[in-house]
C-alpha cells in the first residue's frame, strides 16, 4: 500500500506512544492509504477542501495550551449552573476548567488524563472504524488525538446540572485532533453542550464517541462559532442500546470551512434518536450537516429536522441518510431540510435520503430551499416594522423552529437563541 501524497505533512507529526501506540499505527495507515477525499466521493461531492488544502497545519504543541483568560472564552459560557471544561489549543486548559462537585459515579476530565489512569475508557477512546473504516479525517484524528474529555456515568446516574465544553482556538497554523467520549451506563442521563471558538487561521479536528447503555439519555448540543479563518470538522458516532434516548443539536454559525457528520446506530429495541440543527452562514462560508441513522434492530424512532440560512456567496449543505435494514420493522423515521438563500449568489445542496428494506415501516423525507416570504415581509411593515427589521424577525422565527425542538429547558433554547441573534446583528 502506497501512501497519498497529501498525508506527507502529517507523518512528520505522527509519534505513536502509550497503551494505544498500536491502534494509533493502524489508524495512520489508515489515513494514509485513504487519503483525503475528493468530490468523486459521494459524501464529500459537495464540500470544497481546497482551503485546508493550501495549507498544513501542524498540530499544536502542548504550551500552546496554557495562560489564557476566561474574558476570551466569556462570550460561550452558559448562564446556568455547569460542570465545566475548557480545552484551549487541543489540551485540557485546568485553570479555567470548573468541574464542581461530581456525583458518585461520574468521572469527567480531560480525555489524556482519563486514558492514563482508566485503561478501560482508554479503549474505547478509538473503534475499528477508525483502523478499517472509510472516515479519513476520523483516522487522522486517532493517529494524532492529544487530548479532548471524557465524560462517563455509571448505571442509574443522573446529572442535574449541564456538562459544559469549551473548545478554544488561538495557535495560528495549527491543527487540534480531539478525541471525545461519552460513555452513559444503564439509566443514566446527562446534558452536554459543547462549544467550538477562537480567533485566527486553525484547523479543529474532533470525534466524539457517544455510547449509551439501556435506558440511558443523552442530550448533545454543539455551538460551532470557529472564527472565520478557520476550518472545524465535527464527527460523532453514537449507539444506541434497547430504550436509549439521543437528542443532537448542532448550530453552525463560524469558520471558513465546516462539516458536521453524525452516525447513530441503533443496537437495540425501543430506542428513539432525535437530530436536529441550524446553519445560518454568510460571506463565502462553507458548510455540511450530513447524517446517518442506522436502523438495524426494530421498534426504533428517528426524527431530524435541519433549518439553514445562507447570505451573499455562502455555500450550505445538508446530506441526510436514514438505512432501514430488513429485521427492522416497526421503524418509524422522519427527516427534514428547509433552506432559505437570502442573496440571488448563495447556494444550497440538499440531499435526504431513505433506504427502506422492511416493510412495515413509517418513513418520511423532505427539501425545501426557498426565499424569505414577501407577503409576510409586507404584512410587518405595514404595521410600521422597519424593512431590515422585519427580515431579521423571519429569519430569527426560522431558526427558531429548529431550536425550538429542545424541549423541556427553556435555558438550553434561550442560549442558543442568543448566539442566532448575534449573528443577525441583534445583540452583541
């Protein structure tokens, strides 16, 4: 097996050490023999690597971590009461980290610390998806991963306050390989909100693992405000066992380049996994929300709604796959992609996808790209509403509708509000 020429930079980077010395190997050589993808992927056919292409980002070393203040990660803290980790430059930053008080049976940390000391969770930091699987991105993430968080909760647990990640980037030049995972023991539940930032010309590169036990509930929330020299790309796999319940909310707001994939699997019976999200983009930003639900036992429920909103040459993309295998019946999937282009020069590619082999089944799928309503543009105005005023009140309710699908915390919902309204030029 010849390596492609792209993952040269990258081996010079790649030092294997530790109990996953040998995973990490397979992982590299993984990447090494897919290299990146081109637009004859069908996956990738609509995202534009050319700006992480004309450069190389080298991974951040380990003083790039350190001596920053919480005014800069401020703007992302979440108003209530969290269990708090802050991640700056791809390593755990402790000073600024507010984990609190911990219930029995919760372990949280930073993901190197973690895999020292818990050889149990250190395995299943990496899968074999990442040795023998098609994700290039996911097994250079594993070759290179220095740190991310681990959260993990035994049966039973449950945590009444939020887990709140903060991604910050700041290394010029440099690339952050995170590695994350959730592990939810049966009957356990939590909240996670993690949100990625920074300022300058980085590459943020994360995978999170998300395992969750019979009965267990997960609720992740993802703020993506990259700064707008950057490239972020997201990666999730989740499973799912008998009664689990997985609620996804991503809102991407930031960076030049940005792609969010989420794969859930349903391992058994009696699951339901709900992915929901909002792209409001501008400027030449490009982004992709693309999913992946694996129906592969019966009794399962999917629903995913994405809303996205794109001005002047930004580009947004929404790929959505749901595979309905022949052993599971009694599948009930819906999806959704709704799009508003607000200049004549964005641009939306949407593809929502179902592969049924059962056939007792409920299954939905839909697109729609269109422009703001003019007739209700015309009724706010004629009720004195300032024209730039009402297109920001439309825009606002749009998203809102796919927001609006957290249910059950107001706080969560009036968060994510907030950073749509910055984005529209509300607040600041």
């Amino acid at each position: 097996m010849s390596a492609k020429p792209e993952t040269a930079p990258y081996r010079a980077a790649f030092a294997p050490a530790g109990a996953l010395a040998d995973k990490r190997r397979e992982a590299f050589a993984r990447f090494e023999e897919l290299g990146f993808p081109t637009r004859r992927d069908e996956a990738w056919r609509f995202t534009n690597l050319r700006p992480l292409q004309e450069f190389s980002p080298h991974p951040s070393s380990p003083q790039r971590g350190a001596g920053r203040s919480e005014g800069a990660i401020a703007p992302y803290l979440f108003a209530g009461e969290t269990h708090r980790i802050v991640v700056v430059n791809g390593r755990f930053a402790p000073t600024l980290s507010k984990p609190g008080s911990l219930p029995k049976g919760v372990t949280l940390g930073s993901a190197a610390e973690v895999a020292a000391s818990h050889p149990a969770l250190a395995a299943r930091l990496l899968d074999q998806t990442d040795t023998v699987g098609g994700q290039a991105f996911a097994s250079l993430n594993a070759a290179l991963f220095a740190d991310g968080f681990v959260l993990a909760l035994d049966p039973g647990v449950a945590l009444d306050k939020p887990v709140e990640i903060i991604h910050w980037g700041d290394a010029a030049e440099n690339s952050f390989h995170l590695r994350n995972l959730i592990q939810l023991g049966a009957g356990s539940r939590a909240t996670v909100i993690e949100s990625y930032a920074g300022s300058g010309r980085y590459w943020t590169n994360a995978v999170a693992i998300a395992d969750l036990a019979a009965g267990a509930a997960l609720r992740h929330v993802k703020l993506q405000d990259e700064a707008s020299d950057a490239i972020h790309f997201g990666h999730v796999r989740a499973r799912l066992a008998a009664d689990a319940r997985y609620e996804s909310f991503v809102l991407t707001l930031g960076g030049r380049l940005s792609r969010h994939d989420s794969f859930a699997t349903f391992a058994g019976e009696g699951a339901a996994c709900g992915l929901f999200g909002a792209y409001l983009l501008k400027g030449e930003q490009e982004a992709t929300n693309a999913t992946f639900v694996d129906h592969a036992v019966p009794k399962c429920t999917t629903n995913e709604v994405f809303k996205g909103v794109v001005d002047e040459r930004a580009h947004g993309v929404f790929l959505g796959k749901i595979a309905v295998r022949p052993q599971a019946q009694k599948t009930d999937a819906h999806q959704l992609n709704k799009n508003l282009l607000l200049s004549p020069r964005a641009n939306v590619d949407t593809k929502p996808e179902l592969e049924i082999l059962a056939d007792d089944v409920k299954c939905s799928h839909g697109a729609t790209v269109g422009d703001l309503d003019e007739t209700a543009l015309f009724y706010l105005e004629s009720r004195g509403i300032p024209a730039d005023e009402a297109r920001r009140m439309l825009i606002e309710a749009f998203a809102a509708d796919a927001i609006d699908r957290i249910e059950d915390d107001t706080a969560l919902r009036v968060h994510l509000l907030a950073h749509v309204q910055r984005w529209l030029g509300r607040k600041e």
